[in-house]
C-alpha cells in the first residue's frame, strides 16, 4: 500500500469514526431537535416549568394566572378561569414580564402549538364548544369557521358578548375546550 493510500485510507476511517461517535448505541443520531414538546421535554417537565412561571407571574402581581396545564397532545397551556383574560392583563405589567422572563427562556422551541395549527380534531371540539354555549345561556353562538374562528358579524351577538353571559357559559364548556378562542365581531376585529 503506498503512503498516499495509507493517508487516504486512515482520513475516511477518521471521518467514519467521528460520524459514529455522534450517534447512540441504537445508531441513531444523538442530539437533534424533535418536533414535539414531550419528545424533548418530558411533559412532566414542561408543566413543571409552566407552573414555575405561573408562580412567578403571580408572585410578582398577576395573582389570578391560571395555573399551567398541558393540552391532549404535549402542548403547553395556560386555560383562562371564570372570563378573566391573563394575556390582556399581563400586557399592562411589562415589569411582570421583565420579572420572570429568565424562566419564560427556558421553555423549549416546541412548548406552545404553533397560533394557527387547528387539528381537524380542535375543530371539532370548537364546534361541541358552541353547542355547549348555546345550550348554557348563549343560544345565538355561531359555530366556528375553518379558521376555529366565532364570527359574530350579522347575529344579535355581533355588538360582543357580555362577560355575564361568557362567566355563565364558559365554566359550563370548559371541559371540551379550554384553549383560546376566537372571536370575531361586527368590525372585523378579534375580542
């Protein structure tokens, strides 16, 4: 074998070797990302987490955070309770934010559903969710559009929804889905 060989031959088992050295026993690669929050974090983990910052949050002022909660498929969430809207109140409290921001860092790239990722299963549950609020005081709910949307242009709800009428419905609904919702009104714009 000839000395140029030899190099060639001894750089490819090197490159071989290192390449093997990047994956686990099973062969597989070790260290990429995964496209679910579980899968990187255990879920236990990430409602850990999640509650952590709720802790802070409420620590620091914004008493009525709901606690965390994880969604059927890993997700994390923060269900809103009784009508009362964390995100509009924790808008107003930048010093809040500032406060526990190091916590909010550490949640992984997967932590929420992506905003407009609407399962054909969340769909369905918006559309039981507005069976159950026309059933609990609300009759002229619409059904959610293919966005998962409530449009409330030409029906009697179109001026909004009053917070009695969404404090009688919601905790009765809640059960079949406490994600966020969406809901359009006579201008176009979201509630």
């Amino acid at each position: 074998m000839t000395r140029t060989t030899s190099t060639v031959l001894l750089t490819v088992m090197l490159a071989v070797g290192a390449g093997a050295a990047g994956c686990d026993r099973g062969g597989s690669a070790s260290g990429g990302s995964s496209p679910s929050a579980s899968a990187s974090v255990g879920r236990q983990q990430l409602l850990a987490l999640g509650q952590e910052w709720v802790q802070c949050l409420r620590d620091h002022g914004l008493t009525r955070m709901p606690d965390a909660d994880l969604t059927s498929d890993g997700y994390l969430q923060f269900p809103p309770q009784g009508g009362y809207n964390w995100k509009d109140d924790l808008r107003t409290r930048p010093q809040v934010i500032d406060a526990c921001k190091s916590i909010e860092d550490r949640y992984p790239p997967t932590a929420f559903r992506p905003k407009d990722q609407l399962s054909a299963d969340d769909l369905r549950k918006l559309g039981e969710y507005a069976k159950c609020v026309r059933e609990h005081g609300i009759p002229d709910f619409p059904d959610p559009n293919a966005a998962g949307e409530f449009d409330l242009t030409g029906t009697p709800l179109a001026n909004g929804i009053t917070p009695e009428q969404m404090n009688a419905a919601q905790p009765a609904c809640r059960h079949i889905w406490s994600g966020d919702l969406r809901i359009l009104d006579n201008g176009g714009g979201k509630k």
